[in-house]
C-alpha cells in the first residue's frame, strides 16, 4: 500500500474536498481521485462520500482515518530512523495556551532557521495532560509548567523561565497596595484546579486573605480583558508576552515573597526522533539565554 495515497486520503478528510487536497499536495483533482479510488479498492471499501464538490468520510473511512494518521507518522520515524547526517522529519510537540504566544514561536523560528527541512506537529492542550502524551510516546516534546511530581525518568526537563505572582488591575489603581486591593476588591480567579492557579491560592492562604471571588478561569488573556473592563483584579503569574492589545493594566508586586510559576521543556528520551528532540531543546536553551 503506498503512503501516499494514505497521505492523500488524509489530507482529503481534513480539507474537505479534492480541489483542496489537490492544492495542497500539489497535484491535479483527477490525481487525487485516482489515488482515492485506487486505495478503496485496496482496502475494499469505500472511504470517502462525494456529493458535489464536497465530500465527506464514511464510516469505514472515519474507523481507519487515525491508523492512517499513525502509518503517516511511522513513515516519518523511519526517515529520522535512517538519517545520519542532519536533523529531518516530523517534530511533535505539546505547548500550554500561554507558552503557544508566548514563549514557542520564538524556539520554532531559531529551529526552522537551523533546519528547514523538518516539520512541526503542535498539539495545544493543559501541562498536566502533554505530560501524559510525552510519557506515553505520544508527543517527543511538550513546552509546558513544572510538574508538582517526579518526572518518569524517561523524560528530561529544561526549565524556560520563571514568573512570579503580580496583582493585575486597572491602571486606574496603580499606587495602590496590593494585599488591600486582593482584599476588598472582587478577584477574578485564576482557576485553582489548575497547576498554576493553585499558586496564586497557596498565598492567598499564607497571607491569610479571603478574597470577594467574581469569576473563576483558566485563560489569563480572558483574565487582562475582563481585568481591564473593570470586573475584578487577580493574581496571576507574569506571564510572557505578547498580551491583547490595549489594554490599560499595572502589574503589581507582591510584599512577600511567592513561589514563581516555572515555564520548561519536557521531552521523552526514548523518541526515535531524538536528534530533532536535541536539537529543539538546544535552540529553547539559546534562546531563553538570550532574554
């Protein structure tokens, strides 16, 4: 069975029609249907539903689609597998909502610059579940928070940055105290269920404030926004750029000393992939040097 026609089966299902697949993979329409009948014939059933110029997976398409995906990512392997002389393949990697802004595009650009001949698979998602796929062998690399846990030692860990607690609140209270403004004014949470609300809760407790809780969520940008739109302050790591636009904020220091967010690099030793593991954490470390 020819990986190709797989990966065009693919590409068909994610972009919804031929023409698509077509343009991306740089070949005619009539190729793309040819290949497609050519597969389903291979396999015995058909994969894909036509109606128009749209099409639609079927049911024995949708049951094979995720092997398909799998056989795709294993051809890749046996490339990486095979490559002695420079860094190629398919680089798969997990970024939390913050780090995908904030810190992961500035690696990628240093990376793709090196070597220009390897892809990028990024899977979004919370640390603690890119922890899992990282362990599982399901990613070969995660930017994610410091585990409050003991790594399996088949991973490594490469701390990025540190981001200690500030007040965030309207510029309008600037000056003011900060344990006086988590006080009294309504607070909007950073979600505690969360690695790193549960920060932000554990001084809220040391310092012995019980603070007027309005909202409570785990997306710091919606957090600024609602901050700068007059419905709370919250207590929030400090989190890389960039932020929305426009908004009017100040980020107030804390008077006691709290424990930081820690932002890092997770990565499975075991990847087959782990010259392009290598070299991804050596242009993360570069460039966290660099700021």
């Amino acid at each position: 069975m020819d990986t190709q026609f797989l990966r065009t089966f693919v590409s068909v299902v994610d972009n919804g029609s031929m023409a698509a697949a077509a343009r991306l993979l740089n070949i005619t329409p009539a190729a793309v249907a040819q290949q497609i009948r050519t597969l389903e014939r291979q396999i015995g059933q058909a994969l894909i539903a036509r109606a128009g110029r749209t099409v639609s997976v079927t049911e024995a398409g949708a049951r094979i689609l995720e092997r398909a995906r799998e056989l795709l990512r294993d051809a890749e392997d046996l490339k990486a597998v095979a490559n002695d002389e420079g860094v190629a393949g398919e680089l798969r990697l997990g970024a939390g909502t913050t780090a995908l802004t904030g810190v992961l595009p500035d690696i990628l650009t240093r990376i793709v610059a090196r070597f220009p001949q390897i892809s990028v698979f990024i899977k979004p998602g919370y640390s603690a579940d890119l922890y899992r796929a990282v362990e599982k062998g399901e990613l070969d690399a995660a930017v994610v928070l410091e585990a409050p846990f003991t790594l399996h030692k088949s991973c490594g860990w490469l701390q990025l940055r540190e981001e200690p607690l500030v007040v965030l609140a309207p510029q309008s209270m600037a000056g003011r105290d900060p344990h006086e403004l988590l006080a009294t004014q309504p607070l909007v949470r950073y979600d505690r269920n969360q690695w790193g609300g549960r920060k932000a809760d554990e001084y809220l407790r040391m310092v012995g404030i019980t603070p007027r809780e309005r909202f409570e969520l785990n997306a710091l940008n919606a957090i600024a926004v609602m901050v700068d739109r007059g419905l709370g302050v919250s207590l929030v790591p400090d989190w890389a750029r960039p932020w929305p636009e426009g908004l009017k904020l100040v980020r107030i220091p804390l008077p006691h000393a709290s424990e930081p967010r820690r932002i890092g690099i997770v990565w499975s030793r075991a990847s087959v992939r782990i010259r392009l593991v290598n070299a991804f954490v050596e242009e993360a470390a570069s460039t966290s040097n660099k700021k």
